[in-house]
C-alpha cells in the first residue's frame, strides 16, 4: 500500500527530525542510528543534537489534500527517524548542523511577519506537529513510541478531555519481548484514541492476553480509574534485520503465537518480515516430530518476501481506516 515510504503498512513517513537515545532492548541493532551515521550525521545519545529536516514539514498539507481529493484517508507513520516522544531539550540543528531559529515550518506570508529568532526546541517542534496534525483530519496518524509513559504529558491538554481525542490519531508502542510488553503497554492503554503495537524487532515470545480487554489495571501512583479504550486494535510482527553478529535471531513460531492470539481476540494482524536470521522448526523425517529449531534461509535479506514464507504466516491485515468523515479543506 505504500507510495511515499517503503513501510509495507503505512502510505507516507513523516519524519519531524532526526536523532534519538537508547531506552529498551528494541534498540540495541536501531536501522535509524546506522542510517543517520551512514549520512554522516551523529544525532542519537543524550548529549548529541537532533536534526530538522525544513523540507519534511509542508509535506502534510499536500498529502491531506490529495487524500480529500480522493475521498480516502492516507496513513502517516511518525517517524521512522526519531521518537516524537523522546524527552528531549537539547539543540535542534538543519542539515548543516547550524541552529535552527523558530522559522521555517510556516507559509511565505506568516514567515514574513515573523520577528521570533530564537532557536527551535523539540518541545516546540512537537507543538507545531500536533498544529499540523490538526489540520490534516484526511490523514491517519500513526504515533509509534518506545516512550509510552511520556505520551500523556506531551500532547495538547484538550485531547485528554472526554470525547476530544483526535479521531485521526493512533499511538503505539514498540515491545521486542515479555519484559518491554508489561514494562510499556499499560502507559500506552492509559491513551485515549485507537491503539496498535509494532512488535520489531521480535526477539522473544510475547504473551498479549492481558492487553486485548478487561478490566483497566492501574499503575502505582495512576490516578486513573479506568482506560478509555482498553485493548490494542492493530498489531505488526517483524524480525530484526540487518547484517553482523549482533543481529537478534526471530523464531517465527514467536509470529505464530501472536497470530493466534490476534485470531482469538478478532484483532488485525500483520506480519511485516521473519528478519534476517529467521528460525523454523526442524521435523525428525520419519515420525514428523519437531526435534529442534533450524535456521531458515531466504533470498530477502530482510525476510520480507511474503512468497517465501510458509503459508500460514501470509497474514497482512489492515484495520478499518475509515474515518468519520474526510473533511475538506476549511471545514
């Protein structure tokens, strides 16, 4: 479905900025650390700056346009270069690694009556996404984070009110095993709105019963009573990917659970890639038996070719994207 971005499951990739810090085990192989060096950039740590990409920012407009003209939503996924919800206040720089003023995000006739010089902020820069993000109701927002705790504390106040959350906005969150599951789920249940998990890189068994219903299990110290929409509604399922030794084999029968347990919980599931060291089962000849894992060989580096894989694990489903209306432009 894609057209903007190589992310099987979204139309377009909205990256905000650049940069990012190491928080969980999902992280130790980050494709967009490696990426960003490869650009010869050093945005990721605490003590590093993050970068702006000016470019990126008028992109939203036109792709909401574009989906009211065609009377369907478009899917954004925020961002595959950051963390929107990294807490973070350290300097943004551009391209050439010098400060970023508080210009640039805005139309030639706004930036012509500005005066603001001061240097752009990521708190700041958050603000003017959730600005765009309001004016782009023809867009479907993915918000993915391995920050779920800080999610609460970032966004607009109003979206926190009963009934007021964006009926555009998704967020999620990213666990790679069982330790990040109960560590970041429940933060992320305690979010209005429609919620999905991208399980990637997967490097061990996930038991999800406990997320998809029920009754709302406050944390220590939550003040909350109950959840607004306890349950995840869409999950993605991925091998890591990548080359050398510290690449983190995927057992797909780890896949295979998280299926069923979608399966039996009526929630969408989309196995995404069986990553780059992928094991299977391996069956005694005579008696079928499974007597060991194997590693399984594939011609896409990232095991992503759905044709190679066995045929239960064919499985990418979407959630209804449907909005309840795509507004135009004005509205």
């Amino acid at each position: 479905m894609s057209t903007n971005t190589k992310i099987q499951w979204a139309d377009h990739t909205f990256n905000a900025w650049w940069g990012c810090t190491e928080v969980h085990a999902g992280c130790a192989n980050c494709y967009a650390k490696a990426w960003d060096r490869r650009w010869g950039g050093d945005h990721w740590g605490k003590t590093s700056s993050r970068r702006m990409i000016l470019g990126e920012w008028g992109k939203p407009a036109q792709w909401n346009e574009a989906a009211r003209i065609a009377g369907k939503p478009a899917t954004v996924f925020a961002s595959s270069m950051c963390d929107v919800f990294e807490d973070f206040t350290g300097p943004v720089v551009d391209q050439q690694g010098k400060p970023v003023v508080a210009r640039g995000c805005f139309s030639p006739l706004i930036e012509s009556l500005l005066t603001d010089t001061r240097e752009w902020t990521i708190p700041a820069l958050r603000r003017r996404l959730f600005d765009i993000i309001r004016e782009t109701p023809n867009l479907r927002w993915l918000l993915l984070t391995k920050r779920p705790e800080n999610i609460r504390a970032m966004v607009p106040a109003t979206w926190l009110e009963p009934g007021q959350w964006p009926a555009h906005v998704w967020t999620g969150t990213s666990p790679v095993n069982q330790e990040t599951a109960d560590a970041c789920i429940p933060h992320l249940l305690r979010v209005p709105g429609k919620h999905f998990l991208s399980v990637e890189p997967m490097v061990g068994p996930i038991d999800l019963s406990a997320f998809f219903g029920g009754e709302y299990v406050a944390l220590p110290g939550d003040r909350v009573e109950k959840s607004y929409n306890f349950g995840i509604d869409w999950i993605i399922v991925g091998g890591e990917s990548g080359t050398g030794k510290t690449i983190r084999p995927h057992d797909i029968n780890w896949a295979r659970s998280i299926r069923d347990q979608c399966a039996a919980a009526g929630v969408p599931f989309f196995f995404k890639q069986a990553g780059a060291k992928p094991l299977g089962n391996q069956y005694d000849p005579f008696h079928g038996e499974s007597i060991g894992k194997v590693a399984m060989r594939y011609r896409a580096k990232k095991g992503d070719d759905p044709a190679e894989w066995p045929e239960d694990l064919r499985v990418q489903d979407l959630p209804d994207w449907t909005l309840p209306a795509c507004k135009a432009v004005g509205t």
